[in-house]
C-alpha cells in the first residue's frame, strides 16, 4: 500500500513538474519582461523584452483595423488565448516634433518631442525571436488602463502606473504600439500629429494596420527608409485616435523624410524636421497654428548650423520647443536623441534634462 502511494505521489509530482515546465515556457518570456520593469524618473519607467513579440500572429490574422481591436489582440496574446476582453482605447490628440541631423564626424543623429496632456511612458527594448532588435516608446495611457483623475496641477490623467507584477504585465500590450523608436540597423521612426482630424482609412486586401502599430512593423522588420516605405505600401493604413498623423523617419544614411497620407494616399516629402502640421505640397502648411514656431526655430538651427549638431547641440535645439506644463497639459512628456550610427537612444523625462537615460542595441547574443 506504501509502495502504491509512493509510486502515485511520485506521479502527481511528475505531472506537476511536467505541468510546470509547459506554462514556463508558454509564459516564462513574459513574465521575465514583466518582471524587467523599472521606473527610470517620474512619468518613465523601463522594461525589456525578449522572445515571441506576436507580430508573426498579427499579421496572420490579417492585421486590425482599430486601436481597439490591436488592443484586444495584444491582451488575448499575453493570456496566450485564455482571455478575450473588451478594450476602449484613449482617443486623446498629441503633439510633437522632431529634427535630424549630421554629426561633426560624419553620425546621423535625430531628436524628437513628444507633447501629451498626461502620460505614463515606457521604454519597450525588445529583442525578439524574428526581426531587428527594437527601442521604441509608448504610452501607457492609450489603453485606458487605470481610471481618469483630475491631479492638483490641474492637469487630467490616470492612476495606472506600471508598478506592480500585475500593471507590469499589462505593459507588455507595449508590444504593439510604438511612438516612436529605432532598430540595430538605425532606422528611427517617430509618430505626430498632421494637423487635421482627416483620417486615414485605406481598404483593400492588403493586411491591416493602425498608426502606432505600423512602426513597430516597420522597425522590426525594415533595415532603412527605402524599406519602410516598402513595408507601407504592402499594408492597409489605419488612423489611431481618429485623427491625422505624419511620420518622422530617417536612417543611417543621413536621409530625412516625412510620410503623409492625402485622399488615403501615402506622401513622402523631404524634410529634416517635423512639427504638427502638412509639409507635402498637397496640403502645405495645414494645420499650421497661429503662434506655433516650433517648426521654424527647428529650421532655423538647422540652417545656422548647415544641419550639423553634436548631440549637446541636437539636445539643445530640441529642449527649445519642448513644451511646458500648463493647466490640463503636461507639456512635453519625453524627449529622445536617437544615434543612428551608432544605434542608441537618450530619454529625458518631463524636460529634466540634467537627467538623461541611454540604452544602446546590438544586446542579442
């Protein structure tokens, strides 16, 4: 009877042990990226990732269409299809700039700004099982994790923060969503607002794909402009947050352009710098504010110096039209300075910008 008992003890723990090693290897991945979160300076925190980033699956169904639907697929990805919610995404505008640059001795830098009422931002650095290795920056409040407040500084935002095994994990749907960001090969990509609330809706048979989606697409998968343009011809544009984005991009070669969608056609126009409004010819200077200099005092830097900068004064151009903080309006929520050559990336948080985080690429082995 002891021996039976012992054989059936020796059993269950087997299964157990068994049991245990499959959910490891289903999960471990995502656990040891939740687990990797750590909070850099108020308002950015840091995680990495490495492993299966469910793009592969992504695309096999087909894409979506929605920020919504991406956010119920990035949930159902890191329950591994054993939860299915609803998700209502934010639908808060932002704006931002952004300006590239050549080095002294010869290096392609780009700066970026991204301006939000209120954000959580979390560095996602991802090495993933297929593709180039990633830097990118999203934000936590495009999930609607956590409830709305109102905060004494008069600005709106919300209680969630990526603190905690649970939030951390719920960190990873960053996945999905890029602001913007660079790969290895040192193609960096940034988000912004156009200048009007004209969205893009393209519908063919080609697969789907939301805005902030369609950068870590392209950063995990395109080693230069020519190929993210490639990239976004063979897939179905979707706008997030029903409003009209352009994006910043430039590479390794120093090329600088900015894409934007007319009529649900994609345009590429030249431009070493970026602000919120159109700078194609079909729609020059749409959205462009009374007021707003921001793109002009990028264009000036640039012309004074024959768009030559060191990184202090790429930092220094782009910190003059940060923005600041006012009533329901948290300013300028991240800075980044991207090193295209030498593929990197410095954060500032919320314009402390006596406080600086590097991270670098090239960390698959």
């Amino acid at each position: 009877m002891k021996k039976a008992l012992k054989i059936a003890l020796w059993s269950v723990l087997g299964l157990l042990i068994v049991a245990g090693v499959l959910v490891f290897m289903e999960f471990g991945p995502l656990v040891k990226g939740a687990n990797s979160c750590v909070k850099l300076d108020n308002g950015l925190y840091y995680m990495e990732y490495r492993g299966d980033d469910g793009f592969d699956g992504l695309m096999a169904k087909g894409g979506f269409e929605s920020a919504d639907q991406l956010a119920g697929y990035a949930i159902e990805f890191l329950s591994k299809g054993h939860y299915k919610p609803d998700v209502n995404t934010s639908k808060e505008p932002y704006g931002c700039s952004a300006l590239t640059v050549r080095t002294p001795d010869g290096g392609v830098l780009m700066g970026r700004n991204f301006d939000f009422p209120s954000a959580i931002g979390v560095v996602m650095h991802c090495i993933p099982d297929k593709g180039y290795e990633t830097i990118t920056t999203f934000n936590v409040e495009f999930y609607n994790f956590g409830e709305r407040q109102r905060v004494g500084d008069g600005t709106s935002g919300m209680d969630f923060k990526p603190e905690g095994f649970k939030n951390q994990y719920l960190c990873l749907t960053g996945l999905f969503v890029a602001l913007d960001g660079i790969n290895e090969k040192g193609l960096a990509i940034a988000d912004l607002m156009a200048g009007d609330t004209i969205e893009t809706h393209q519908r063919t048979s080609r697969p789907d794909l939301t805005t902030t989606a369609a950068i870590s697409y392209m950063l995990k998968n395109a080693a230069n402009i020519d190929e993210a343009l490639k990239l976004l011809e063979g897939i179905d544009m979707h706008s997030d947050i029903g409003s009209a984005h352009h994006y910043a991009m430039a590479d390794v070669s120093g090329r600088s352009v900015v894409v934007e969608y007319v009529d649900n056609e994609m345009v590429v126009t030249e431009s070493p710098a970026v602000a919120n409004h159109y700078l194609c010819e079909q729609k020059l200077n749409v959205g462009l504010e009374e007021g707003d200099d921001r793109y002009d005092k990028l264009c000036q830097r640039f012309d004074q110096t024959n768009g030559v900068m060191n990184k202090k004064q790429l930092t220094e151009a782009i910190a003059v039209v940060s923005q600041p903080q006012r009533e329901g309006f948290l300013g300028t929520a991240w800075t980044m300075v991207m090193d295209l050559t030498h593929p990197s990336v410095t954060y500032y948080s919320r314009r402390h910008f006596s406080k600086s985080f590097h991270f670098e690429l090239g960390n698959k082995e």
